[in-house]
C-alpha cells in the first residue's frame, strides 16, 4: 500500500514554515505549527490547522529541541514533518528520530544529510564522483600546517579558514596574510565550538572575484535525479546571501550544462532523493567553476527556481518522501522566465544591526509578475530571538532587464513596513546600481560599494511628504479654518 501524508508537523516558524504550509492547502494536507511564547500570535500559527506550543524563546528550549518537536508530532496525530529551512532543517539526528518515532521524513535520507554536513568529508566524495574542488587542506591543527600546504603548493592569500561543521556564513574567517593567521585560526576555532560544537578546520585558497552558483536538484528513490538549472547567489553580506537571481547571467549555455550536470552526476553519487542544492564558487576571471556545498533542505531562494520552472518543489518534497517517482524527466525542463529574489530582513540597512518591534504598517507589492513569501502581518510583533528574515520578495520577467523593472516597482513604489527598520533602502540601491544592471558583481559588491550604496538611499520619499498634506488637509477639513492661519 502507497505511503500517505494526512497530516504534516511543519519544525519551523515564520517564512519557512508559511512556505510549505501553503502547499498542503493546495494538496488538502492538514498542517500543525509549532511556536515559542513570544510566537503564540505569529502568523505561522494562524495559517495552520493546529498549534503546539514547544517552549520558551531560546531556539535551544523550542525550536532546536527535538524531543518536544517529536512530541508536538505525535500529540498533534501527525504522520510526517517537515523541517523547513534553519534550525533543525540539516540535522541528521533529528531527522532520524522522525522516522524512528514511526513518522515520515520530509527530506533526504539521514546519512546522506550527516555526510554532507561535514564539509571535509563532503569534499571527498566531489572529488570521487570528479567535480572540480578548491585547492585546500582538512583537518588543520596549528598554524605549522597551513604554512607548509601554502608553501608546498605555491598559493598565495587571501585564504579561508573554515568550519568543517559550519553553515549560513558562521566559523569562517578569511585570511589577507600570515601575520593574521593565528588570529583567525583561534577565531574560526572557538566560532565553530559555539556555533557547531565541533572545532574541526579546513583552510582553502580564497577565491578573490568569485561568483556564487548553485544547482537546484530533485531526487526520487527510483534512481532518477533531474537538476531544475542553476541560481546565481553572489550578492552576500557576512557570507548570507541577500539578492538572488535565476538563472545566472554569469554562464553561458555551455559553462551551464557542464555545471547542472556536474551537480547531477555529484547528487547520484552519494544516493539523494528529496530535494537539495549543490554549491558552486564561479571564478569569472579563469571561467572555472568548483564544488563548495551541498545543502540537504529547501533552499531560502527556491522560489525563483519554481517562478522560472513552474515547478512546486516543496510538493516534489511531499511526493519524494512516500516514495513516488518524479513525474517529469529532465527533458520536460523548460525555464523560459527571469526571476529576481530579495530578502527583506529586519535590519538597519546602514550596519546591518537587528531591528526589532511591532509592524505598525505593512503593505504588501502586488501587480504582475510579483510574488510574495510573507512571515508576518500588520501589527505582528518581530522578536529579538531568531533570523531577522521576515519576507522574502521575488519578481519575474520574460528577460533580466524585466524582471529587474518589476523588482523596481515592488521596492521602491510598492512595498510599506513601519515600525521596524528593513534593509529595503539597500537592496533597492543594489538594483538599481549600475554594476548590478550590467551583470558585473562578485561576492566583494557589498563591501566594495557599501558607502557609495548607502549615500543614495532616499530619506524621504515624495509619498511621504504626500501623506503629511493629505493629513493636513483632512484637519482642516474636519475641524474648519483654524485661529492660526
């Protein structure tokens, strides 16, 4: 008898856990959230059928604590769990206590998660399936070895230092030259301890003017692995991507299939199913590209992906999971849009310090080609205790300069947040930015032009000033000519 999904605990809040949840409504699957004391009122709880409550606001007393997501499963008479994106997404423990728990896992299999979460271990199994890595050294202990392997192989700094274990920007620390380097090797070091529990080091030539590519993949357990062509994820501030584009204005056809079926030949190999994404760094001054990552969950910026695809890929995860085959085959693959996709995170676009407060004012962008994936409504309150991403917003056109104009109305006329600081002013000078529009940026954008960026943000916009007048007259209007005028 085939495997089915009635009901599914989604392990996540805000807009990962909005994300799959309306899947399930388009597939009648019931849906239970999870949430901390200072979430009980988020919008995740409103959208779903049922509630549980998992703790107090520390992600390690709710969301990071498997035994109450299990729990919060089992109570809600769930019979799979999804774990969205971030906290417990790339946990091979947790995953296998879902299905030891008797419940379904919506994801790829454990072991496949454990071995690609270690970044050394990772890297082996590119080389063995012949996928170009960056020239490195793993398992460092002192600064003796880093020094050797620059010698020995003739490379020059920059380098990086960096988490085996590590994820999301966290425990990586790049090197300009050896008198930085017993610094950076303690940081990374006590970096990854706190954030990993887990010091383990790998050192890697930097790459100066890289570009970030990554292939998106779906997987059955039939053997069958289609990749959905390829994102470019350059512009980044700490390593976190912020502006995503699909596909890359980087490659050309050739340089594209190479690296789609680079990442497919990678993704059979270590036996994947669900979906995932594989990692490239793209050095556009020699035209290579080689192995970084693979990333076992639904990425952030999957969206732009199923924008030019038309493919739901948290409903290929749903179907993956009972063991379903894939229903198309690589050649039914035709992206025929462009898609832009910023993330709104709620910081000071100056210095990227968290904001934190209620949303006094939200309006949302609509009009063509626009789409909205939303963790938040007006008057919702954005605690201090998780990611500070609160909406993600993408657009669509039938080439790049399109999608970017659409971008443009929905970030610059469209979109309304009070309340708490977003990084909307910056994202919407990288737009428009002429280095951007042309295609010519590398992971350095950020901090190459981050003054320049910030001294055109526009303080006061003509609405503004609009909104004032209107008030204004509405006064007088109410009230009658007033003493003073």
């Amino acid at each position: 008898m085939e495997k089915k999904i009635n009901k599914l605990l989604v392990a996540n809040r805000g807009v990962p856990a909005v994300r799959v949840m309306h899947t399930c409504r388009d597939r009648k699957i019931s849906t239970a959230a999870v949430y901390s004391t200072p979430d009980r009122l988020a919008h995740h709880v409103f959208m779903a059928d049922s509630a549980v409550h998992v703790g107090e606001a520390p992600p390690v007393e709710s969301y990071l604590n498997m035994e109450h997501m299990i729990d919060a499963a089992l109570q809600t008479g769930s019979d799979a769990v999804h774990p969205g994106w971030g906290f417990l997404a790339e946990n091979d423990k947790f995953a296998r206590m879902v299905t030891d728990a008797g419940l379904t896992w919506v994801g790829p299999p454990p072991e496949v998660i454990r071995l690609m979460g270690d970044k050394i271990e990772a890297k082996k199994v590119a080389e063995r399936a012949h996928v170009p890595t960056i020239p490195g050294i793993t398992d460092v202990k002192d600064i003796k070895d880093i020094k050797k392997w620059l010698e020995r192989n003739k490379i020059d700094f920059p380098i990086m230092i960096k988490a085996s274990a590590g994820g999301g920007g966290r425990g990586m620390v790049k090197v300009e030259s050896e008198h930085e380097l017993a610094t950076a090797l303690s940081q990374a070091k006590s970096e990854s301890m706190k954030a990993f529990g887990d010091d383990t080091i790998l050192v890697e030539k930097y790459i100066e003017f890289g570009r970030h590519i990554e292939v998106q993949i779906v997987a059955d357990e039939h053997g069958n692995v289609v990749h959905l062509y390829e994102r470019e994820c350059t512009l980044q501030r700490r390593n976190q991507k912020i502006v995503e584009e699909a596909p890359s204005p980087s490659l050309d056809d050739n340089l594209r299939n190479e690296i789609c079926f680079t990442a497919v030949r990678l993704m059979r190999e270590i036996g994947y199913r669900s979906a995932g994404t594989v990692e490239f760094i793209f050095d556009s001054a020699t035209r290579k590209f080689y192995f970084l990552e693979v990333n076992t969950r639904l990425q952030v910026e999957h969206g732009i992906t199923e924008l030019i695809t038309g493919i739901d890929i948290v409903s290929i995860m749903l179907d993956a999971a009972v063991g379903k085959e894939l229903p198309f085959t690589q050649k039914d693959i035709h992206p025929n849009r462009w898609a832009l996709e910023v993330r709104l995170n709620a910081e000071d676009p100056k210095n990227f310090s968290p904001s934190f407060g209620t949303i006094s004012r939200l309006q949302i962008p609509q009009g063509p080609n626009v789409r909205v994936s939303s963790g938040v409504y007006e008057g919702d309150v954005v605690p201090p205790y998780y990611d500070s991403l609160f909406m993600l917003l993408m657009t669509a056109g039938a080439d790049r300069a399109d999608a970017i104009r659409v971008m443009d109305r929905a970030l610059g006329r469209n979109l309304r947040v009070e309340g708490i600081k977003t990084l909307q002013q910056l994202l919407l000078t990288i737009i428009r930015h002429p280095a951007f529009i042309a295609g010519e940026f590398s992971t350095r954008f950020l901090e190459d032009h981050h003054d320049e960026l910030v001294s055109m943000f526009i303080e006061k916009n003509s609405e503004d000033e609009v909104l004032k007048i209107a008030k204004y007259v509405a006064e007088i209007s109410a009230l009658g000519p007033q003493a003073w005028m």
